[in-house]
C-alpha cells in the first residue's frame, strides 16, 4: 500500500513557509447533491511528532492514527469516521460547499474551484480566531491573526497550498503547487479528502431522510446501477443535478 507521508510538509516548512495546506474534494462526480471541498493544515508551525508524546500509550495510539491518514477511498467507513474527529483534535480544517444549484448554473469544474476558495477562506478565519494563536502575537515563530508582527511591521506568513490533481487553482492569490495523486502520498491532503468525504456523505444521508426514494444513505449520489434504476422510475428531485446525464435527458422527456 502507498504510504502517505509529512515529507513534503517537512520540506517546505524547512524552506521558510509557515502554513502548508493540503485540499482535496468529494462530490465532483456524482449526479446529485454537493460538491465539498475541504483545506487542512497542522495546528502548529511545525508537523506534530507523535515519538515526542510523553505518556507511552498516548504516543502509540496517537502514532497509529497519524499513519492511518491516507487516501479516504482506501478506509472503511468506520476508519473515516474515526479519523474525522482525530484530524479535527491535530489539524485546522476549512470547509467549502457548492450545492447542485451552483454546478449547474456555472459547471462543475468551476463550483469545485468555488468550493475550494470557500474552504480556505474557513481554515484561515479559523487560524484567526483561535486564541493560541493571538496570545503568542509577538512571537516571530507563531502566525497570530494570518498575520505576523515583527519590529513594528506587519509581515504577511508565507503559504502554499497544495491541491490534489494536474490544475492550478485558477485565481487564487496564494502560492500552489498541483499534485497528481495527493491524496494517495501527501499527508495533508490525505486529511482533507477525508474530511471532505464525510463531510459529503453526511449530507448526503440527510438528503436520504428527505428523498427516501432514492436510497442515497447507500450510492451517496453517484451514477449507481441503483440509482439509474430510481430515477427512470421516479425521476430527478430537487438535488439533481439538472446539467448531468441522465438527469438532463430525463428533464428533457419530461419525466419529472
């Protein structure tokens, strides 16, 4: 199995950057509900070595649940949701959601870009919110505010933000680097697919209790033999995204 790692975090923090931020989303795909899309980051400026914990029970299970974060398609439910609360304790984590009104009035690619510059506009609010950070604001080391104070100037921190895929991020003013394959070796976005998974899928059992028809408690949306078969036989509802097939071609029959 692919081992996703803090190396790259490691490195470019090595390299003078005071936040690396993993994204990834979940919901691209499928042919109702949300695209999530979800930002992490470390809570210090520094990777968490869970060898530095002092009691020895909590360094073995805290080191175990680090390993565990990898690529959200290779953990079972129940490992998700274990770690959703772990990366929520060890991580800042923004969110951003486009619902299925949004990719169909502007597509979905642009809807998955909307909801990751909504994500990262949540991380840093809560980066700026927190406490720990504004009791250490004179303290070069620490990033009080998403900002710096240092001999009587505001000093912005250096970030990047790496984004699981082969695009850029289209105007966003940080600096990015695309990683084919992130979720599957890099550490911080491995988080974030996690988060965004879940995420989703609970709202897509929320969707289940109010469209019960369609089972999306079990396919969560996605094109599913299952699927296929409910909405030929009870067309599209309301979060059906009207601009994918076949949702688009039953609208156009009239089959509503």
């Amino acid at each position: 199995m692919i081992k996703s790692t803090f190396d790259l975090e490691n490195q470019l923090l090595a390299e003078g950057y005071d936040f690396v931020v993993g994204i990834d989303e979940a919901g691209r795909g499928p042919l109702a509900g949300p695209v999530v899309a979800a930002a992490t980051t470390v809570r210090k400026s520094e990777i968490r070595n869970p060898k530095s914990e002092t009691n020895p029970k909590s360094k073995i299970q805290n080191l175990k649940q680090f390993e565990l974060i990898r690529d959200s398609k290779t953990l079972s439910h129940k490992q998700r949701e274990s770690l959703f609360d772990f990366i929520h304790e060890n991580f800042y984590i923004g969110v951003g959601i486009c619902d299925h009104k949004t990719i169909d009035r502007i597509n979905i690619l642009e809807a998955t870009y909307l909801a990751v510059k909504k994500s990262l506009s949540d991380l840093f609010n809560k980066i700026d919110q927190d406490t720990r950070y504004n009791k250490q604001a004179n303290c070069k080391t620490q990033i009080p505010n998403h900002k710096q104070i240092t001999k009587h100037k505001i000093q912005k921190p250096k970030q990047i933000v790496l984004f699981d895929g082969n695009r850029l991020i289209p105007n966003l003013s940080m600096e990015q680097k695309a990683i084919v394959n992130g979720d599957k070796f890099v550490k911080s976005i491995s988080a974030a697919s996690i988060i965004a998974k879940v995420t989703r899928d609970r709202i897509m059992l929320k969707m289940h209790e109010k469209y019960p028809k369609y089972s999306f408690e079990k396919h969560k949306g996605y094109g599913t033999k299952m699927h296929f078969a409910m909405l030929e036989k009870n067309g599209p509802c309301e979060i059906h995204r009207r601009s994918f097939e076949p949702v688009k071609s039953l609208m156009k029959k009239g089959v509503v």
